[in-house]
C-alpha cells in the first residue's frame, strides 16, 4: 500500500489544474498497491461541457480498461457522490482514500456498510479548494450534484 | 410521459448500432416527459477502449449539462449496474424504464428502495442480444461489470 498523503498529492494536482482551467476543483488518480499511477482525472464539466466527467470516473476513463480493480486503490480529493460511490462497487475496488468529506459526505457510509475501505485524510487543502469553489460558484456546484 | 416501448426503440437502436460495431450491445437515452429526446449513447468499452462508457453514461454524456433530471427519463436496454444507479440516484431521475433485467438486476431493487419508478419492459429482442453477447463474449461482459 503506498503512502496515502503521497497518492492524495497527485489527485490534490488535478483539482488545482481544474481550478486553474476554471474548473471544479475536484481530482482523483487510481494506483496499483505497489504505488505504479495507472490513470488520474479531474472534473470537467466546465471545460469540457461534460456532466459524465467527474474526479473518479475521469481517472477511471484515463486508467483504461483493467482486468480487475480489486487490488486497485482510488484517491479522490473529495468523498465521492453516488454516481462514484456506484462505480467504486460496481468495479470492486477495495481501498478509497479520500481527501475530505466534510463539505460532501457522498456515499461513503454505504461503502463503507459494502466492505469498501474508506480512509479519509481530512486535508485542508481540499476543503479550502472546494469551499472556495462553492461559495463563489454554488449554482455549478449544485448542478454538478443535481441539486435543483 | 412518452410511450415506453416507442422511447425503448431509441435505446434499442443504440444497442444493435453498439453490437454492429462489435461492443457491448445495450443501449440507452434520455427524454424529456413530453418525449423530446435529449441524448443517446451506448456501450463503448470495446469500441473506444473506455471502460466508462456504459449505455446510461454515455447517453447521460450526450444529453450534455441540464439543470435539472427531476423530470426527465432515463431509458436503458438493461438493468443499470451500481455504476448507472449511483448516477441515477445522484442526478435525480425519478422514472428510469428497463429494456429487460433477466440477464443482469443490478441496482434496481435499490433505485426502487429510494423512490425511483421502475418499468421493466422484459423486452425479448434485450433479453436475446445480451445473452447471445454474453454466450459469445463472456470475459468482456466481465470485464463490464468488474466480475474477477
């Protein structure tokens, strides 16, 4: 397993390169156990109009196809909603590392009841990014969580 | 709210426009209550190499960004798989109709379990590609759903 704060880093990186394209800053990279970086993402419904691209399924999209994620960790900078939450089941990944869930708590307890490790590193950084984000932009926000 | 079997047919024609293309065949699309349609998609694992592309995400992808799914309808050939379901719950959809789920549930029982209705159509031409796929291309399917 590799060090979680080392793996976050790389996830933390997407999010500010979405922040600096304009974008919602959240990010995510999926790893091999032995610490090899198979694929990272970043949302980009802003930049690219898409509603599919969140943090994970973009770094799942760029990782390619696997034969199995069981082995597999997912770092994310902020707890994945339930669009996420359902691929990280679907895929089996057994190891999330999240960056903070306190502006967003997503589907992490339902993992979590799935035998899905969560670990959740509460890192400033990532909730400062999305604080700011939210507060200066809450209709994107809410859109991208389908918030009426 | 359109015809169910008619707004099938979109999706249907998007999983034998999926097979032709020698992927997954299931098919998805989203419509407006007043049978407007938005997007379409389909599997696209095999075909672009992108294991996010499920029939629902890349329908969901195509409709592009929409305010609000609180009155839209998502139409699949097949049962959702958690993957689908996490979007549909995390984007609002109420009303999802199912082309067949003999071959694959998914997470139907759960959307049902938080509000969502459900119309499973038992469509013998879904039932019919997606077993003779899955008869032909077992690892693929595999591969589809995260099975080991």
């Amino acid at each position: 397993m590799p060090d979680p704060a080392a793996i976050l880093a790389v996830a933390i990186q997407e999010a500010r390169l979405g922040l600096a394209e304009g974008g919602i800053p959240i990010g995510a990279a999926i790893f091999r156990a032995d610490g090899t970086l198979l694929g990272s993402g970043h949302n980009r419904r802003v930049q690219h109009n898409d509603p599919s691209a969140h943090g994970e399924t973009d770094a799942f999209r760029n990782a390619g196809r696997q034969r199995s994620y069981r082995d597999l960790i997912m770092v994310t900078t902020l707890a994945p909603c339930w669009y996420c939450s359902g691929l990280i089941r679907q895929f089996g990944f057994k190891t999330v590392i999240v960056g903070e869930s306190r502006t967003f708590q997503g589907g992490i307890a339902w993992l979590k009841e799935n035998g899905i490790a969560i670990q959740d590193l509460d890192n400033p950084e990532c909730f400062q990014m999305m604080t700011g984000y939210i507060r200066q932009n809450p209709e994107v926000w809410n859109e991208d969580i389908g918030e009426d």
